[in-house]
C-alpha cells in the first residue's frame, strides 16, 4: 500500500515522538525535523513508495545523526519488559479459556496497540488490551482464521514490534499445540523503530517447536519487502501454505507484493488511520484480520 497524504503527518509525528522518547536535545531535534521534511515523500514530490520505505529513509537519518545503529533499544526492552509481566496472568487466562486458540488470537491482533506510530499510545496496556478483549472478535473471523490452519503444514509468521512479540509466542505456541504444521518466525535483521529482531525474540519465550531466521533486509525497513530479503526467506515464503503477517508495516510492504504471495497472506494488524478503515472497511483501531487478500483493494475484513 503506497502513502496517503495522512502518511505524511503521522510519519512525521512518528519522528518527533520517537525524539522524545531518546531525550534528543533541541538542537538534534530541530536539525533532523528539517531534514525529514524534506525527504521527497514528506514533500509530497513522491506518491509511488510505500509508508516502511519513507520511515527507513527517516531511520537512516535518525542513526546517523545520534551515531547509533539501534536508537530505540532501551525502549524495546521496556515494551518486551512490560508484556513478560502480563504475560503470567494471560497464559492463566488462556488455560481457563473455552477457545484458547481464539483468545491467543484477539491477544495477538491487540498486541499492535504497541506501536511508536499511535498516537496517544496507552500507558496502561493491561488495561488498555483487556478492555478491548470485552469486544470479542467476529465469530465468522475465529473460525475462518481455524479454517486457513486446518490447511497449512508450513506457516511463515512475519513479525512486527517488540512487547508485541509477546503476544505472538503465546498464539504460536496455541497453534503449536493443535497443528502438527512447520512454522517460522521471521524477525527483522537490522533494528528498525521498535520492531523485533533476533536479539529481543531470543528473550521472550517462542516455542522450541519455532524456527527464528532474520529477513536479511540490509537496512532500518520497519516491513517485508522480498526481493530485498534474503534468498533464505524468499525461498521459506514462497514454499509456505499460509503466511501471518504482523502490524501496519508489514501489511504496507507486503501487500505490494505478487498475489501468489498475498493471496495466502493473513494480515493482523490495527486499522490505525483513515487509508486502513477505508482500504479494510472497519473502524478506527478496530482489529482487523483479513484473509486472502487478492488485490490492493480490499473490500473488508471478512473471511474470503
């Protein structure tokens, strides 16, 4: 999916959030928001790129100027470090729970709450994703998502953001225990924003039954785009029956992909801004899991 012109604004308040969250001083500050600004898609000279491609172009700078290839680092082990302390009382509520696999499934949607590019992100995410979870999914979604892997013996699950990821091992570890399938989990090789990498999965728990590769993308791409993914991954991708992708990045990027690779592609994410509750249908940050998609628009987030 190519930017909007609502990408512009929110990439930008991305970057002075993300300054905020490094203590940049004024200075640092000031000089890369100039900088940013005039990168030719925050310029609005520049349609046809994706939201990821625009945000490593603001991350190159990002490094650069703070001299540090992984900037945000104290933050993802905040994020990982906040959701390991819920996680106890989550896999409490799942072992009580009539539909585990489901539960780890709304869990897993409502982890991409933990995102720099959300605006008025919520302190308190125990009590932010618990409140959501009394909204529970479409039943219709549960049992399609059932459905997709009923049939797939090899998954690709492509991961989004640290705290997250936490989510995401509990739900492979649900899908583990029903599905006889060969899953693996894709992480980012280079630290892009908060995202997961080999570093902060390796501290969270996935399941001993799940294959870790990095993507082997060369730089701070906060998303999935194959040809520059290692020939490891493309490989693992093309060969899988079903891929799970994870959060707004992922989808933006994969989505551009060839329909061979989106047709199987399941996206999880949050509809975040207005280009996603237009594109899915849905409401503003309202769960979206959206099956099959078979072009770059798709009607809504039904099971297809």
């Amino acid at each position: 999916m190519v930017i909007e012109p609502d990408c512009i604004p929110c990439i930008f308040r991305m970057a002075v959030s993300g300054l905020r969250e490094l203590d940049a001083d004024s200075a640092t500050t000031r000089e890369l928001c100039g900088k940013i600004a005039s990168l030719p898609a925050m310029a609005g000279k520049s349609w046809d790129v994706t939201s990821p491609r625009v945000i490593e172009q603001v991350m190159v700078l990002f490094n650069e100027a703070l001299g540090d290839e992984d900037p945000f680092r104290r933050v993802k082990e905040n994020q990982n470090r906040a959701m390991l302390r819920l996680s106890p009382a989550l896999k409490e509520d799942l072992s009580r729970a009539s539909d585990p696999l489901g539960l780890a499934l709304h869990l897993a949607v409502l982890g991409n709450t933990i995102d720099l590019m959300l605006a008025n992100r919520p302190a308190d995410l125990e009590t932010a994703i618990r409140g959501k979870l009394e909204t529970p999914l479409p039943e219709n979604i549960g049992r399609g998502f059932k459905d997709r892997l009923e049939a797939a013996g090899r998954i690709v699950y492509l991961a989004d953001n640290c705290g997250e990821i936490v989510l995401d091992a509990l739900l492979l570890k649900e899908i583990l225990r029903r599905h006889d399938a060969r899953i693996t989990l894709v992480v980012r090789s280079v630290p892009a924003m908060n995202d997961v990498t080999l570093k902060e999965a390796a501290t969270v728990g996935i399941p001993s039954g799940v294959r870790v590769v990095e993507n082997g993308m060369n730089g701070p791409y906060p998303g999935t785009c194959l040809e520059r993914c290692s020939p490891e991954v493309r490989e693992i991708v093309t060969g899988a029956d079903l891929i799970i992708s994870k959060g707004g990045g992922n989808f933006d990027s994969l989505s551009e992909e060839d329909p061979s690779v989106t047709g199987k592609t399941l996206f999880i994410l949050l509809s975040k801004c207005r280009p996603y509750c237009d594109f899915f249908g849905a409401s503003m940050l309202e769960p979206v899991i959206a099956q099959g998609l078979k072009s770059k628009r798709a009607p809504s987030h039904a099971p297809v």
